[in-house]
C-alpha cells in the first residue's frame, strides 16, 4: 500500500542552510524536493567524481589476474585514486602492448631472418626486394613463372612470398622493420612490466572499500548540494525555504528532530496537489516484487500499489511458462546457491522457482516428462490437472480462466480507485462495465457449477444488462447532453469489446509458452534416450548425459526468459490498462548519508 505523507514546509536563514541539510543527512527521513540530476558545474564535478571513483572500482575488480600472482606492495600513505587509476591506465596500456607485440612477432617470423643491410645493397643495384601477403584462393600458382619470386610461408588462410624488382602483384606489405630477437626481448620486458602492473592492481584490491566509501560520500554531497540549490531565497537570499516530505509512521522522529534544530517550519498532511514521493508499505513478500512495480514507475499519490497484484499474478505467470517443477528445483537451488551473485534478487528467484515447482508438479510435468503415469504418484493422481477441460486442452482452459480473473480483479480496482478519487456520481460509467463483464463472468461460473438453473441465470443476465446500460449509455457523464452520452457508449462499447477480446486471447501465451518449453524439453529427452539405446555401452551413458545437460540448460534459460518478459507484458498492459493505472508518481528519496 501507499505510504501517507506529511508535508514540511522549512523556513531558516541562509547561513544556516548547509548545517541545517547535513543535520537532515544525519536523520534520513525526509525527502526534500530536488532535481535528480546534475544542474551546474559544481553537482556535475561531485558526480564526475562519484563515476571516476566508480570507474576505478570496476576497472580493479574486472582486472584479468593469473593465479599466483603475489602482490606488490605501494606506499601505504599515497594517494589511493592517483595511484589506482595510474595503474590502471599503466596495466591497459601495457596489456594492449604485450598484444600488438605478440602479432607483429607472430607477423614477422613467418618471414624468417634477414638483413636489412642486404635488403639496402639489392634495392640500390635495382633488385628491390617486395613482401606480400595474400589469401590462398587469391594466389596464382603461374606468378612463380611469370615473376621472380619465392614463397616464404602459407596456412590455410594466406600465402607470404617475395618479389625480386619491379612487380604488380596485390597484397604488398611494410618489409619488417625489427628482427625477431628484437622483438623477443621486448616482448619478455613488457611481460616483465605487465606481471608487476598485475601485482599491484592486485595490492590495490584491499583497499577497495575505501574508494566505494569516497564515491559513497561524494554522491552523499551531491544529494545534499542539489537540496541546497533547490531551496527557494528570499530577502537577497539571506532566508531560504525549502520543501519535504516524511512518512507518518516516522513523523514522531522527524517532529522530534526539527524541534532540536529550532527551524520554522509548517507542517500538514500532503495532498496529491503537493506530488508527494511515493512509498510502499508491503510485507517481506510483496517487498520482493517492488523493483518489478518500479520497471514501469510508481502511481501517483492518489492511486493505489499494484505490487501485492504483481506478487500474485507474476509469480503465477512465471510459473506456468516455465511449467515444469524440475525447472523450479533448479531455480529454487540458484536462488539459495548464489545469493551473492543475485544479490537482493536472489529471494524473488528462490520465490519464482518454489512457484514453478508447484505449479509443475500440478501440470505433472518434471524436467519434460509426464509424472502421472508413475506408479509412485498414483495415491495421489487426482490433483494433477486433467488433460481435458471441457473438450480443450486443460492448460490452455486454465490460462484463460486465470487471465479472465486477473482482467475482473483490474476493473474492480478501477471502479473503487474511480469512486474513492471521483465520487460514486461521477463513476456511473465505470460502474456500469464493471457490473457487466465481472458480473456476467460471476453469473456464468455459478450457471456452469449448477448453482444458478437457466431461468435464474437468464434472469440474473437481464437485470445486469439493464442495469449496465443505464450506467454505459446514459449516466456515463452526468453533466453532458443524454444523446452524447449515448454516443460516447456505443464508441465505448466498440472499443471494449474488441479490445477485451484481444486481452483474454492474450493470455493463451501462458499456455503456448510452457507447452513449447515443455516439447522441447520432450526433443531433448528423445534425443538422449535415441542416443543411450540398451544403455549397455558407457560411451553412450557419456553422450546421453551430455545431451541431457545442455538440452535442458538452453531450455532452462530460453524458457526463464519468456516467462520473464511475458508475464511483465500481461501486467503492464492488459492489467494496468483496464485497472486505470498510471506511473505519475516519483521514490521516495529521503535525503541521508
């Protein structure tokens, strides 16, 4: 849910600006309103100076070190950012070096040795001697015959050969302008310089902390100095106002706080006029499924969260598209394995890969084979999901019918978030789709479990209909000529039907999804028990293992993706689109170290 806000009005002189902001740093409770972006010189240098920081990090972190290589120690009290960074550019720049050295050596043995000074005799009695380099298919063999040459080396890719005077064959390059022993003895001085480069990059690595505190404490100032140059000036600047804003379940705090410091300050309840930064209170679960909220950004201060909806219907999309429990074992095992290489979404991976199981297991379908004719399962055969729903295809049927219930729960939400922020007058309208669609979608699921007989159901239909009518075609807007309203209905009335049409069929992905994961998973299967035969030979135990493991690793990752991606689509578009849901709002960002 929406956090509410209190909003602070401060008034302080300008002299006490930077004391009163760092005191505010310290409690990190309130929000003051400020640009989230560099807006001068000074703001743009404090987060040139973050990303350097940054840079340096990345760049020590991501430095490719041998094993065993010991570290070089450094004068402790140096500069850490001079000295990091001018071993960085000195380690790239030497690596790039030890590269171009090791082509042109590559280059140049393949001429073999010779002397420059003969080269020189020869081209001033008029033998210039030409190098060439061309590709096989390109070398014709009756140049030999037609000028005087000789083939030094070939591979499958090129030919080298000379030319003794004058010529007009293609490929001609630079004659080497270093021996190989040359180039061999600078090719071990330059490794000599990278290995050191190597040992202190590595030394540098303990003090990486410091450098993540430094960009810490510059992107601390930064937030701090656009605070500051958000607040607005009075009386030649000697007061300054400015703007925040707290949560109320913190107010108590932030109250106690401002009485200390003796600011003026104004306080009330923030209204949506205010734009307000917006806040979630969830519970550990709902918590994991926020960054997902915030993909598409966060509703305004008078909307509602849509991340308890998220939690449910995302992670029970996930799980139908991947559709198989031994797909959610796996899951289940990354996000408990490599907590640190997932980091804060390492919870939401365990979460999405114990859905997958379960919803698996009631598909009987582990690592793409059909767990319902095991004997071990028989006991309990009777929660599996039926092949048949219907005369269709049981999962196909279960995808519309939880894409019919996501759709319902959206325009109730409409039509309570419509009635709470416009009045019940002004939301007639809303009123009257809603008690069609989800009204007629209740009537027919009580006709289809016998509870409502044929006349009960008919009758139930008609009063519906009579009753949305009213609302759809006449009362849609109150304030506006009845014939317009009728009009405006029946546009409404053609964009709905079409368009929630096109919604439910959307939800068939969730079943084609899982069914193409899952015959895939069946290919690789065939596949591996073709290969195995009697399972007499080991060699083929080897290859059947083999199949079986990148098979189902491909179709791990293809399937993770979709159900991914697929289930963002059907939350961000069909349920925000017929909940009404807007991203009008902004994080709260309280200003702290």
């Amino acid at each position: 849910m929406i956090e509410k806000m209190t909003k602070y009005s401060f008034v302080l002189l300008g002299q006490d600006k930077e004391e009163f902001l760092l005191s505010l740093q310290e409690l990190g409770l309130v929000d003051i309103t400020r640009s989230e972006k560099p807006v001068d010189f000074r703001s743009q240098d404090l987060l040139a100076s973050a990303d350097l920081l940054n840079g340096l990090v990345k760049g020590l972190r991501d430095a490719e070190i041998p094993e065993g290589t010991e570290a070089v120690k450094y004068g402790e009290d140096e500069d850490i950012e001079r000295v990091a960074g001018g071993t960085l550019m000195l380690f790239n720049s030497t690596k790039e070096k030890l590269a171009q050295l090791r082509r042109t050596l590559a280059d140049t043995e393949l001429w073999g040795s010779f002397d420059h000074s003969t080269l020189d005799a020869l081209a001033a009695a008029g033998a210039q001697i030409h190098f060439h380099k061309v590709g096989v298919k390109k070398f014709l063999p009756e140049w030999e015959e037609m000028f005087p040459m000789m083939e030094i080396a070939r591979n499958k890719a090129n030919v080298w050969f000379i030319v003794a005077g004058d010529d007009s064959l293609p490929g001609e390059v630079p004659v080497p302008d270093t021996d190989c022993s040359s180039l061999r003895a600078e090719l071990e001085r330059t490794e000599a310089e990278l290995r050191m480069y190597e040992g202190e990059i590595l030394a540098l690595r303990d003090r990486i902390p410091e450098l993540e505190a430094r960009s810490a404490a510059a992107m601390s100032d930064l937030d701090r100095y656009l605070a500051g140059v958000s607040a607005g000036t009075a009386a030649e600047e000697l007061i300054v106002t400015m703007v925040g804003f707290c949560p109320k379940e913190k107010e108590a705090d932030a109250d106690a706080f401002i009485e200390r410091t003796g600011a003026l300050c104004i306080k009330e309840d923030a209204i949506v006029e205010d734009n307000p930064p917006i806040e979630f209170r969830n519970n550990k679960f709902v918590k994991m499924f926020e960054p997902i909220t915030d993909m598409y950004g966060r509703p305004a201060y008078d909307g509602f969260d849509p991340t308890p909806f998220i939690a449910v219907f995302f992670m029970l999309f996930f799980a139908f598209c991947m559709g198989d429990a031994g797909y959610g074992l796996i899951l289940v095992a990354l996000g408990l394995g490599m907590k640190k290489q997932f980091g804060k979404f390492a919870p939401l991976v365990t979460t999405l890969g114990a859905a997958t199981f379960f919803i698996g297991f009631l598909f009987h379908t582990f690592f793409s084979m059909d767990i319902s004719a095991w004997p071990m399962f028989e006991p309990i055969k009777g929660i599996f999901l039926p092949a048949q729903i219907m005369g269709y295809d049981g999962t196909m049927v279960l995808a519309i019918i939880v894409g019919i219930v996501h759709l319902s729960i959206a325009m109730i939400i409409k039509t309570f978030m419509a009635t709470k922020n416009n009045g019940f007058k002004e939301s007639l309208g809303v009123w009257g789709w809603t008690l069609l669609i989800v009204g007629g979608v209740i009537t027919g699921t009580f006709a289809l479990l016998g509870v409502l007989d044929k006349a009960a159901t008919k009758i139930v239909i008609i009063v519906l209909g009579c009753v949305s009518a009213v609302g759809i075609f006449l009362l849609n807007d109150i304030h506006r000529n009845p014939l317009a309203n009728i009009g405006s209905g029946l546009w409404e009335t053609y964009n709905t039907v079409t368009g929630l049409l096109g919604d439910v069929l959307s939800y068939l992905r969730l079943y084609a999804l899982g069914l193409a994961g899952a015959m895939l998973g069946k290919a690789f299967n065939d596949i591996g028990a073709m290969v195995l035969g009697d399972g007499s030979n080991l060699l083929m135990w080897l290859l059947f293992i083999l199949i079986i493991l990148i098979g189902h690793t491909l179709n791990i990752a293809m399937a993770a993706l979709g159900a991914f991606v697929h289930p963002l689509r059907l939350n961000f578009l069909e349920f925000f689109k017929n909940s009404g849901y807007e991203a009008a709002g902004r994080k709260f960002n309280p200003l702290k170290k």
